[in-house]
C-alpha cells in the first residue's frame, strides 16, 4: 500500500494515468482489499493482546471491552491495564495501539495519495484552460485563413496556397484537441465519481468510519486541552493518535478541495451540513476550554 501511494504521488503522463487507474485505483479487488484491510484496523479491538496475557485480569477490562480505534480513549483503556498490576502488559498495550495507529495512518495515507492522484486530474482536465487553447489555435487558423484569401497577385499565389494549407492543419489541430479534451473530461469525471462514491464507507455519516471517529475525538482533544494544556511535560500534550487525526484532517481537506463535478455522490448535503456542525462544535469545545484553564492563572 505504501509503494502504490508512493506511485500516485509521482507525476504521471497521460497513459500512465490511465494505467495506474485500471492496475490499482479503479481495480475492484484492490478496492475492495484497501476498504476490508481499513475496517478492520479501524474496528479491531484494541485490548485483545492484553486479554491474551492476563486471562485472570480479564474483568478488570470489562470497561474497555470492544474499545477501537473510533472510540478509543487513552486515559481509560490505560488505566483499566494499569490496574491489572502487570508492566508487560501494559508495554504490551501501548505497542499494541501504536502499531494499529501506524497501520491506520498507512491506509488514510493511502486514501490522501489517492485525492493528489485525483488533484492533478482536476488541474489538468476541469482547471485548465483547455478550451480556451483550443478555440485559440482555431481563431489563430481563421486568421491565416483570411489572411491567404487576402492575397490575389500572382506573385504571392504560393505564399498564399502555403498560410491556407496552415490554416487548414491548425484548424483540424484545434478540432482533434477539443475532442481529446472533451473524452478525457469524461473519463475522468466517470472516474472520480466511483471512487469517491466508493470512499462513502469513511465519510459519510451516521456510520463512516473517519466521520464517526473524527466525532468521538473532537470531545477527547477538548478535555485533553483543558487537563493537560499547562503541564511541564510536552509529551503529554499530544495524544497518542494525534497523528492519525491529523492524516484524517489531511484526507477530507483533499476531498472537500475537489471540484463538486467529481465528488457528485460522495459531498451531499448531510455530509456537508455534519463536518460544519462537527467542525465548529470542536472549535467551540476546545477555545471554551482553553479560556476556561487560562482564568484559574495566577495573575
């Protein structure tokens, strides 16, 4: 997954867009395997090596039962292990998060390789300004074309015979140029559309995955700003799936920056209405918080 990312970053030609789009991005199984793979990091729970170690300490983690990366809560599900009186079982935990983290930020990094991918498409093909080339080099061939009809001494007939043959090629250029355009345009308009309809499962609420833990984690972020702001201790300010937050963050600006043509079926109106509403809620949270640890200072 790493090495495909690392592919769609790189600056493509024409037919290696299209190669790289059928081998993998468009690619049913690969589609399929990316989203069963993300799921099931994302859903894992995350206490199971824990349990696997302190059978008889299994009910001290009855809280923390069926706790994953979408609801994940550091504090509790550490001090649930910590209570278990076992230091390996608690390195155990905490290597056992950070590895299912890294292996959720490969697939959001995935996902954001896969928006760049579709960042340049947008540039070339709905950005551009390739139209306006075209009806340029057809305006600039009407121009030659009248200028050799402006000719009509026979000195000049070869001249003449010459920018009326150029005019002819450019026009027909400019013509096979809109056309390759306006195909192009389509394909990739189809194109974009599938796979952002096929990224749904992240975004869309209710359900979506990155949605739903993007929901729990604006309430952590806030407590964990009123608690913790003001401590010595850097480390403590930053949460352990502080990074992960921030490739999802990164993931769904690439999204909301593509053009509303290509992200027809995914961006619908709940969607939008509910990253605001989640959006601003946190704002609001985390300032609250923030003011509310400053006026306790001593002044």
């Amino acid at each position: 997954m790493k090495v495909v990312s690392l592919i769609l970053k790189m600056k493509q030609t024409k037919e290696s867009q299209k190669l790289v789009n059928e081998v993998f991005i468009s690619d049913d199984a690969w589609q399929e395997s990316v989203k069963n793979f993300t799921i099931s990091i994302f859903l894992a729970e995350v206490a199971t090596p824990v349990k696997l170690r302190a059978q008889a300490g299994e009910q001290r983690l009855e809280e923390v039962r069926g706790m994953n990366l979408v609801t994940f809560e550091e504090k509790s599900f550490f001090l649930a292990v910590l209570e278990l009186g076992d230091l390996q079982a608690y390195q155990l935990a905490k290597e056992s998060v950070q590895s299912m983290l890294i292996l959720a930020s490969c697939s959001v990094k995935y996902y954001q390789s896969v928006q760049h991918f579709f960042q340049e498409i947008q540039a070339a093909y709905f950005d551009s300004l390739g139209p306006k080339k075209a009806k340029q080099t057809a305006e600039e061939g009407a121009a030659l074309d009248e200028a050799a009809k402006s000719r009509h001494t026979a000195k000049s007939q070869h001249n003449t015979r010459a920018l009326s043959s150029l005019a002819q090629d450019l026009k027909q250029e400019a013509q096979e140029a809109e056309e390759d355009y306006r195909l192009q345009r389509k394909y990739w308009r189809h194109v974009c559309r599938n796979v952002c309809y096929n990224m749904a499962y992240l975004i869309q609420p209710p359900n979506g995955l990155l949605s739903s833990y993007l929901q729990v984690n604006a309430t952590t972020y806030s407590s964990h700003a009123q608690n913790d702001l003001f401590s010595q201790d850097l480390d403590s300010l930053l949460p352990l799936n502080f990074s992960l937050t921030n490739q999802v963050l990164l993931l769904l600006k690439g999204v909301f920056q593509k053009t509303d043509t290509l992200t027809k079926y995914l961006l619908l109106e709940e969607t939008m209405l509910f990253f605001i509403r989640t959006c601003y809620l946190s704002f609001i949270r985390l300032y609250n918080k923030i003011s509310l640890k400053q006026s306790y200072l001593p002044t």
